[in-house]
C-alpha cells in the first residue's frame, strides 16, 4: 500500500448538445470535481478495509463515482451517504463474487486432481488378472452362455437378449441362470 495518494482522472462527459448543456456541465462537473476530491481517499479506505485489496479498492471507488457521475441521487446535498452504500454494496458483491470464483476454482482443482491421481500399481495389476480370468472362465463355457452373459452384461433387456440370440423372450431367464452357474464353475 503506497503512502502517497495516487492521482486518479476524472471520468469527463461529453455533452450530447453543447450549446444547451454547456452551463450545466460546468457547473455540475466542478460540483462533482468537489465531491470526487472531498470523499475519494475515505472511500477508497473504507472499500480497502472490507476487501483487503487496495487495487480493487480504487477500482470499486471509480465505479462508484462512476455511479455517480452517470446517475447522482435526488439530494446532492448530502452525497457521503450515498456513495458510501453505493461502494459497500460494490464491494460486498465484490466479496461473494471472489468467494463463488474460489468455490469454482476449488472444485476443479479436485477434479483434476481426481483424473491426475495416479493409479495403484498393485489395483492395476489385479484388475488385469481379473480381466484375464473372466475372458478364460467365458472361453471355456458354451459359446451362447457366454454370448447371453455378455449381452446382460452390458445392459440390454431380456426382450433385447432374445431378439438378438434369436430365442423365445420367455427362455431368456432360464438361458441366463444356467449360464452363471456356467461361468461361476469355470470361473473358480
């Protein structure tokens, strides 16, 4: 945090008809001028307290002079108020949007954590001799067995097993356990 008071621009307006506008912006821009250096350091100190940050500070500061400048309340007369609830709205909604962007960032560094994991040698190992051991138990047993074994398996319905082995949808149930008590004997 710089102890000397940094210089910020003044936003400037430019004026949509200046021959109707010229009086008003000079006066309402020195009004704002006057406003813009009475309350500039509170405000920012007051935004600096509540997020920690003095860079998001200024910047949540000119937003709310921004404010201000674009749209001022209906009693000038009293703007500290005003600009002070302007910037603590500012920077409260600065606060939840760091804390969804952390929540956000959190999950998917675990999520990548959990497809970087590294695998388990020894797990890898079984799996595999698993693996082995289920494709010997489905070599060994009667080729349909194995076919209906693998096609409920993978999902299909007992109307999608008989139409695919091409047998009565009311066998497949009797098929079916005859060929786990198939595999189950190979298997061991």
């Amino acid at each position: 945090m710089s102890s000397t008071r940094r210089q910020t621009p003044i936003p400037r307006r430019r004026a949509v008809n200046p021959d109707f506008e010229s009086e008003v912006e000079t006066d309402s821009h020195a009004a704002f001028e006057s406003i813009f250096e009475q309350h500039w350091e509170p405000i920012c100190r007051a935004l600096y307290r509540l997020l920690g940050d003095w860079d998001e500070a200024e910047d949540l500061a000119l937003e709310t002079f921004l404010q201000f400048y674009r749209r001022p309340p209906a009693d000038r007369s009293s703007p500290a108020g005003w600009l002070y609830r302007v910037a603590t709205n500012l920077g409260f909604n600065a606060l939840r949007a760091r804390k969804r962007r952390q929540r956000y960032e959190q999950q998917a560094g675990e999520q990548v954590m959990q497809a970087a994991a590294p695998a388990d040698p020894a797990a890898d190992v079984e799996r595999g001799e698993d693996r082995a051991r289920v494709r010997q138990a489905l070599q060994s047993i009667k080729p349909r067995s194995a076919r209906i074994l693998l096609l409920r398996y993978s999902g299909l319905a007992y109307a999608e097993i008989a139409a695919a082995l091409e047998i009565a949808p009311g066998s497949v149930g009797t098929l079916l356990a005859r060929a786990e008590r198939e595999f189950e004997e190979a298997f061991r």
